[in-house]
C-alpha cells in the first residue's frame, strides 16, 4: 500500500484565496463559482493541531458529494 502525503494547507497561485478556514481552503474562480479545497488539516475546539491526517481531506468530499446527490434526487 502506498502512503499518501498529508495536505496542511493547499496553494493555487492560479486563483485569488478567498478564505482559510480550520480544515478549507476556499479560492474565487469567477463572480459566480468558488473552488473549496478540503485539507487533511485536523481541528479540536477551534484550535487548528500541528499534524495532519493524510487523505482526511478526500474522505470530506466524499462525504460532501454523498449529500450534494442526494440533496440534487430530492428536488428532481
């Protein structure tokens, strides 16, 4: 199995940093879309720990994308 590198925080120099939240990084792409980049970035009691989780970040969004489908069945 392959170990996957932690992301504490992420840097698109390509698209102007919104917002730097406990565990996203939110990054204007237009006036009308934003890209929200969840990091494997760990917070307890609104304090952000020194030590990332690898790959917490990619469980986030699945977990966003389980509810995004969901809530997108229910409206059609």
């Amino acid at each position: 199995m392959t170990e996957t590198q932690a992301l504490y925080q992420s840097s698109l120099t390509s698209l102007p940093l919104i917002a730097r939240g406990k565990v996203r990084d939110i990054y204007a792409i237009d006036d009308e879309r934003m890209l929200i980049v969840a990091t494997d970035r760990l917070s307890a009691f609104d304090v952000i720990l020194p030590d990332p989780i690898p790959g917490k970040g990619a469980v986030l969004t699945r977990i966003s994308n389980f509810w995004f489908a969901k809530n997108a069945s229910r409206r059609s």
